[in-house]
C-alpha cells in the first residue's frame, strides 16, 4: 500500500502491478513511496501526486470543495476557519470576504443584524444602536431621530425625538413639542403660546403663557374692574 516501502521479484514474463514500478533493467517490482502513484501496470517510474490532489498508490483524486493539498499529499486538508475554497482540486484556501463566514471550508454571507471583518471564521451581531443589511462588513450607528433594532432603522413620529445610536424614540416633555417627524430634539414652548407633542399654538385674547416654563396650557388673564 501507499507509504510501505514493499518490494517483490520480477519473473520472466511478469509485469509490475499497479502501485509498483521497476527501473530499466531491474528484478524487482517496488512499491510507490507516499505522495507518488503508478495506476496502470508496468510502470517504470511513479508520478508525483499534484497539489490540490490526495493519492494512494494507484490513483489521484481531486480535493473536495472545502479541502485543499500540497504537492505529494496523501490527504486532502479542510480549510481552516476564515478561509474557503468555490473549487475541487485546490492548492490553497481563500480568505474569508468581509461581511461573510467561512468555516468547514465554505462561505456563507452574514445575515442582515450581523457583519463580519475580512477572514472571519464566524459573523457577530449588530451592538445595540446599530443595525447592518445582510453582507454587511460593519455595522452603521443609527441616524438621530431614528429608531433602530438590528436590521433596520425607522423614523421617529411627531410629537418624539431620538439621539444619535437610539434603539427608542422618546416622547417630547411636557412644554415642549416636534412638530414633524425624524426629530433630533423637541423644541421648547415660547411665551405666549400654548403646546402640546406636536404643535404649538398661540395664546387667544385674554390668555397668557410664560416662556421656559413648560406649559401646556395658556392661562386666563384675571384683571381687576376699574373703579
């Protein structure tokens, strides 16, 4: 078998066997070494098995996809984690694309909340207050005045605010209000004029409000009779 070092005499009228060679003018029939083959009879020489390729004695077979060689391999090797072949009969392995994961030899592209860096044996997921699309290489921060879980980012309503890498949109205080949506901040109630979340409106004759002091309400103008 492959790797033995077997030998056996020649006799007139015989021919070596496949896995066996004999030089010119020998006796003997020898076994080829590992990393070689013979795969017919009368073989002279044996032939080095390619990178790429796994080999017994008698024959050379190509590596799977996922498996790669060198040259005189009597096993094919899988591709260790962050790398991949697309191929049979690699000599070498791939490095992982970005926004994918390679393990077991093969490439699958990281799913939409994940992301992964070049040569990456697994994808990781999205930190809090990020999100990614599938085939992502890193994960973006979500816009102000947006909300956003893993995959996707979607606007805050009126009347709510978010900051910069929300996963929230957050109601306006009282006094102060947004009037539209994707609101970074709420803006606050001016004297003379009466809010609630989304609207500001004038103080009607008669009535009145303070600035900075959050109302939601105008109040009423009590002024004394004259006498």
């Amino acid at each position: 078998s492959s790797g033995i070092n077997a030998e056996w005499p020649l006799r007139p009228g015989t021919i070596c066997q496949p896995g066996f060679y004999s030089p010119e003018g020998s006796t003997r029939c020898f076994s080829c070494e590992a990393g070689t083959f013979s795969p017919s009879t009368g073989a002279t020489v044996c032939t080095e098995c390619r990178a790429g390729y796994e080999c017994s004695s008698t024959t050379e077979i190509a590596c799977g996809v996922g498996y790669y060689s060198g040259a005189k391999s009597t096993d094919c090797l899988q591709c260790p984690g962050g790398t991949y072949t697309t191929t049979t009969g690699s000599s070498s392995c791939k490095v992982c694309i970005a926004g994918s994961e390679c393990k077991n030899g093969t490439m699958e592209v990281c799913k939409a909340g994940f992301y992964s860096p070049e040569g990456a044996a697994q994808c990781f997921q999205c930190e809090s207050g990020k999100y990614s699309a599938s085939n992502a290489s890193s994960c973006t921060v979500c816009t102000a005045g947006y909300r956003c879980n893993s995959t996707s980012q979607t606007i805050c309503q009126p009347g709510f605010y978010s900051p910069e890498g929300s996963t929230r949109c957050f109601s306006c205080e009282a006094g102060t209000f947004s009037p539209s949506t994707g609101a970074t901040v709420c803006t606050e109630c001016r004297a003379g004029y009466e809010c609630s979340s989304t609207t500001e409106i004038a103080c009607g004759v008669g009535y009145y409000s303070g600035a900075k002091t959050k109302s939601t309400d105008c109040d009423s103008a009590l002024i004394p009779l004259l006498r």
